[in-house]
C-alpha cells in the first residue's frame, strides 16, 4: 500500500466548503489527515460533512469573527487533540474601482481577506502542535498592478506579509507559515457575482494573459497546499509558492 503523506496529521481549512478549500479538504483526507472545514453556508456545510465522512468535522463559522474562530478551535481541540496544519483559504473578490467603490465594499473585502485571516490564525495558534505548518491562501494580484483591483490586491498583499511576520513571530515553536499565490482559478468564487456570460469573458482575458495558456483548477492549488503541508517542505518558510501558470512572472 502506497505511503499516505499526511497520515497521522490534523488539518483545518477555512473556506472549505467549495472552491479551492473542498479540493484541498478532498485531498488532504485522501492523504490520510483527519480535516476540519469551515463554511458559512448551512447546506454546503452539511454535504461536506456528509462527503468528508467519519472522522472529519464540518463547521459553520464566520471567519471575521473572534468568538466564532475561538469556538471552532476549541471543537477542534477536542475532537482531534491539536492541529498540524492550517490552511487559511477563506477569501472574496470583488472588482473596486478606485472612484465608484463605497465603504460598504471595502470594509467586506478587508474584514474578511485580511480580518478574518488574523483572527483565525489567532484563534488556531495555541492549538498549532510545534512543527505544524499554516498555510495562507494570497493572489499574483499581490505582484502586479490591475486597473480596478486595488482594495482585492491590496488585502491579498497584506496576507503575504502575514506569512513572513508570523513565520518570524513562531519560530520558536517551529511553526513555518507559507502562503500560495494562485492565478486565474476557475472555481464558483470566479463566478460569484457575475452571469454565466460575464464570469466566462473575465476568466477567458485571464487565460490570454496567462502564458500556460489555460486556467488553473482548484486541484492545481490543492497540490501545492498538500507540498506545503507535508514533510518534504520543512525547509521553507516565510515563502509565497507561486501556482498562476506564469501570469506574474512572465
């Protein structure tokens, strides 16, 4: 039988309820962690612990909340004991252009892209195991200069910061925090607010930009969340892994 590269790990996604964290949550089960999901949708909830099965733990949470993050750590603690690895993937994109944006708009974006990533990793700290490694979930928008995305790259932005300040900030315990940053991903956040029309015109003038010539998949991310999660990445940390077939960097 094959060596399951996570086995024996615990394993918290954020976000993980569709999109990039149940690909990751699939996999990562599949490698033999026990994983924990949170989702604020009451029904995706539910089908993610019914797929997930025995031995997962699917909860509905909101991110940018501190009583909430706090909630979910302690069901984690006692159901798995501690965590291995965290994987903060819970995101929003929305267009912001700079003259028509409101404050509503903004404070969305942030509170939960940048918000809801500190008060999570705040909540999941003391419950990290030494070692463990987190995983914060950024966009090449962090590396270039969009027209219209200022607020959505900005936040991004902050989150690879994150990766290097914490890194520093638990290097005693031996927790390295690392952060991957995907390109165009076709997933339902790429879609969410948008007509079928419209979601496939914005991904189809990513792809003509992108010079792997096609949109990445949610498995895409998962595999380079798996890499970062096991053993063969002890050496790396403070890192952004870029997966956003050269759009970035070419």
């Amino acid at each position: 039988m094959s060596h399951k590269r996570l086995a024996g790990k615990t394993a918290l996604i954020t976000g993980g309820t569709s999109g990039i964290g149940l690909a990751t949550a699939r996999l990562f089960a599949a490698e033999g962690a026990k994983v924990a999901v949170i989702g604020r949708d009451a029904d995706r909830v539910q089908a993610t612990q019914d797929e997930l099965g025995d031995g997962s733990l699917a909860l509905r949470a909101d991110t940018t909340s501190p009583d909430d993050m706090t909630a979910v750590a302690g069901r984690i603690q006692d159901a798995f004991g501690g965590l291995d690895v965290f994987f903060a993937n819970a995101g929003i994109a929305y267009p912001t252009p700079l003259l028509e944006t409101d404050e509503q708009r903004y404070d969305e974006i942030m509170d939960i892209n940048i918000k809801g990533v500190f008060f999570s990793m705040q909540a999941v700290a003391p419950i990290l195991r030494d070692g463990a490694s987190v995983i914060l979930n950024t966009s090449f928008l962090n590396q270039v200069g969009r027209p219209g995305l200022s607020l959505l790259s900005a936040s991004k932005a902050a989150v690879r910061s994150f990766a290097r300040t914490w890194s520093a900030e638990l290097l005693d315990r031996g927790i390295r925090v690392n952060a991957i940053s995907p390109g165009a991903i076709d997933t339902p956040l790429q879609r969410r607010g948008r007509t079928p029309e419209e979601a496939q015109a914005v991904l189809a003038a990513l792809v003509a930009r992108t010079p792997a010539g096609r949109a990445g998949a949610a498995d895409d991310i998962a595999q380079a969340a798996l890499y970062l999660a096991g053993d063969e990445s002890t050496f790396i940390l403070g890192a952004e892994l870029v997966v956003d077939g050269g759009i970035s960097q070419l």
